[in-house]
C-alpha cells in the first residue's frame, strides 16, 4: 500500500512539474506516437437549459410538476459527432502534434463512418475502421452539469467478432504491432466491450508485444446500470490487460464510488481528498492496474507505485463547452503516459487538457495548453481563455 498521499492546494505547490509539463509541451521535435482508439460511437444532440439554468433548480420543479406536465425554454445547438472514444482521440492528436497517427476502431457507421464522423475527424484521425452504427444521447447542457438521455441499442452491435469480420485479423495485427498505445473507452455503454479488450491484450501477447508494456488506457464511463455480474467480472478483464501491458484505468468520482462498492474499497462515498485517495489506493490492488487515476470536478488524483498525487485543476464554472472534458483529461493523461511523466506532471497535463477543452471548446492544442498554464500559475485564468 501506497505511503501517504503528497496532496497539493495550488500551482505554487507542484514543484518541477509545472516546468516539465511546459517543456514538453514546447518540443516540437518530440517523436511522432502511433494511438489505436475504440470503440463507441455517438451523435449527440445538443439542447442548452435557459430556465432554469442550473440541474440544482431543475430537479426540485420536474418533482413538482409530475403528474401535470411542464415546458422548460431550451436552445438547440444542433448535432456533432460524439462518443468518448472519438473525443478522446481527437484530443491525444492535438496534444501529440500532426505528425503522431491515430486509427479508430469503432461505431460510426455500419458500413462507412457516416458523415457527421468523416467530416469532424478529418485532420484528427488518419484511418477510420467501422463496423457498427452509432448511439445517439440528447444533451441538456445546465451550468452545473448535463443530463444525457442515451438511445444506447446500437451499442450492442460492437463486438469482437464484428470488428474482425469487417476488419480482418490481419489488418489488426499489423495495427497493434506498430501502435504505441492502446485507448479503450466506455465500457458502461458497450456490453461487449469487455471481451474486446481482453482480445486486445492477447493479441498483444500472441504477437511478443506484452513485454513492451505500451500504456492501455481505459475510461469505464457511466456504468450504473450494468449487472451486478459484468461489474465483478470486470477484475478479471482488468488484470488481463494489466499482464499484458501498462494498464491505466480513468475514472471519475461517481465511477470511482460504483466500483469501490463493488471492489469493498475504502473511501466509497466520500469527497474529501485523503478519503479519495484510500479509494484510489484500494483499486488500484484491486485491479492490478498500474495506475488509477480518479479524477473530480475541480481536480484530479494518481495511485501509482511511486505514490499517491492529488492535484487541483483549474475549474471553469462557466465552460464553453463542458461535453467531453473527461476525454480531453483522458487524452492528457494518456499523452502523458506516452511522454513518461509520473504523479504531479502526469496529473498537470491532465487536468490542463481539460481545462483548455471546456474554456475553448476546442481540441487542446500545445499552445492553448501553454497559456493555460501560465495563466493559472499566476493567478490570472479566467473562466474563459479569452486572447
């Protein structure tokens, strides 16, 4: 079990982290990465509250209009493209530079990705390979929050055995004997995402990979209403990959709870920084990752052989754009992962991906990042990243 957790309060107390993530971030001559991401696919449908603004005030007058029927003023803002997995991709090319490779696996298309998928990940991802049709969740987009009311049936199309008959063996094994890591997205939604990951892992091996140890990253998201049963099977598909590679698991606070539940961890329910560091620590034995990250609204935290972080990040209470800031952590984190950073510097880039993505609403690019940092470690970042 880890020593006690360093927990930091402000910039000011991240040390060398802070110069290390700004150097990074300056180096156009890092190497170029190959990424291999999968496997959901979204159109989402944006519906921004007017009145009531906040979910605080929502909640209280849906109770009281049951029964009778209510309106509420909304804007719509259209639809995008969505899913975790391809936010999350779309934010590790902008952090890894043009020069890295992406290739998605996943539902965007039966046959071809449809175009709302072409079109916004073009430029983003150099090869698309999907094989099944794309969810839909519309969004209601509060101050403090979002609601996403989900049409989940087509997830049930993304399989091991549809990604191979459209793919074939071979295509994908050229894929993961070149590909620098692997991001595995959204196993609440996908349920059968399970089994694909774990044919990832030992197709890694089959081809004398696992001893290379590239970063696996998974985000369980939302997974409330999976079977008691998938979510104590998860141990098992969780230490499968971490056998076979280095194995990253990312969740956020509520996710964090769910699975403590399951796992008997300590913690479970409490916010408190100490409190979700046990809860971290307990996980991370649990499933045999080798790092468990948790991360809150306003921060984040690492379990890691090394030690326990906890940092702040810094928090917008007015995003531009608040759907897809735990991708955007997600990529930061795996960008780091890439770049060898641990603990403070790890976290640093992290929580700095997302907070350019929800001040932006823009893929986070090295330069935005750039000003975000400074900014914040003095004192000035807004709510917005105003030039």
């Amino acid at each position: 079990m880890n020593e006690s957790p360093r927990i930091h309060e402000s910039p000011a107390d991240f040390g060398e982290a802070l110069a290390e993530v700004e150097s990074i971030l300056a180096d156009s001559s890092r190497p170029p990465r190959r990424a291999l991401v999968g496997f959901d696919g979204f159109i989402d449908t944006f519906i921004e509250m007017e009145e009531p603004a906040s979910m605080a005030e929502f909640g209280p007058q849906v109770e009281k209009a049951a029964g009778i029927s209510t309106s509420f003023p909304v804007r719509h803002e259209g639809d995008r493209f969505g899913g975790n997995g391809p936010l999350l991709a779309c934010g590790l090319r902008a952090l890894l530079g043009s020069s890295s490779h992406l290739t998605y696996y996943g539902g965007l298309g039966r046959q071809e990705p449809l175009p709302v998928f072409a079109e916004a990940l073009d430029g983003w991802v150099d090869r698309i390979h999907s094989f099944a049709d794309p969810a839909h969740s519309d969004c209601l987009q509060f101050r403090d929050g979002k609601i996403m009311l989900s049409d989940l049936r087509n997830c049930a199309e993304v399989t091991w055995e549809a990604l191979l008959a459209r793919v074939g063996e071979g295509t994908l094994d050229e894929d993961l004997a070149t590909t620098d890591c692997i991001a595995a997205v959204n196993w609440g939604k996908l349920p059968h995402a399970g089994r694909i990951w774990e044919q990832l892992a030992h197709r890694l091996e089959a081809l004398d990979r696992a001893g290379d140890r590239i970063p696996f990253f998974m985000d369980l998201a939302e997974f409330s209403f999976r079977a008691e049963e998938d979510k104590r099977g998860l141990q098992d598909t969780l230490r499968t990959i971490a056998a076979r590679s280095t194995a990253i698991l990312s969740l956020n606070l509520k996710e964090a709870w769910q699975l403590g539940e399951v796992a008997g961890a300590r913690g479970v329910g409490e916010r408190e920084r100490p409190a979700v560091a046990r809860l971290a620590d307990d996980l991370r034995a649990w499933s045999a990752v080798d790092r468990l990250v948790i991360h809150p609204n306003d921060g984040a935290l690492v379990s890691e052989a090394a030690g326990t972080v906890s940092l702040p990040g810094p928090l917008s209470r007015d995003p531009v754009r608040s759907v897809g800031a735990g991708d955007n952590f997600g990529a930061g984190i795996l960008a780091g992962a890439l770049h060898g950073l641990h603990g403070e510097a790890l976290l640093l880039l992290g929580v700095l991906a997302s907070g350019t993505f929800v001040r932006t609403g823009e893929f986070p690019q090295p330069e935005a990042v750039t000003r975000v940092l400074r900014r914040w470690r003095e004192g000035t970042l807004g709510d917005r990243l105003e030039d």
